[in-house]
C-alpha cells in the first residue's frame, strides 16, 4: 500500500505516529511527517490503524486521495456512460 499525507490538514493530535511509528514522525510543530511512504506488509495493520485514529483524516492510502481529488472537482471516474 502506497501512503500519502495532507500535511496540510493535520492537527498534530500525534495519532498517527503512536500507531505507526516506523511510517510516521511530528516536526516540532507537531505536524505529521511521512517516513515510509511505501511501507512493507509487516506494518500493513499499523498503518490502517493510524488511517482510523487520525483527527483530521490527512493520512490514506494514496488511491483514496485521487479519488477524493477527483469528487472534488466534480470529475467523472473513467468508465462506462450512464444515462439517466
């Protein structure tokens, strides 16, 4: 699973790093640092655990943040036409 974070949406509640530590670090400001952006599948379930418990959700997996890049511009996914 590849990672990606929004720094820029990030609290600094720290969550991410108590769950992930080998994948997450906070600058002094708090702010969420991305260490492994690729982590290997040894610290799969710590880095979904870390995506559940972030405060304001900058952490996902990088598929999701295209999707929500995507829905916000108000872009269609490729695919079939529908017709209504």
């Amino acid at each position: 699973m590849k990672v990606e974070l929004e720094a820029d949406k990030c609290v600094a509640s720290g969550q991410c790093v108590l769950a992930a530590m080998d994948v997450f670090d906070q600058d002094d400001d708090g702010i969420a640092i991305l260490l492994e952006e690729k982590p290997g599948p040894e610290l799969l379930d710590d880095v979904k655990e870390a995506i559940a418990v972030c405060a304001a959700r900058p952490v996902r997996p990088a598929a999701a943040l295209q999707a929500a890049a995507v829905q916000r511009v108000g872009a269609r996914p490729a695919g079939p036409a529908h017709h209504v």
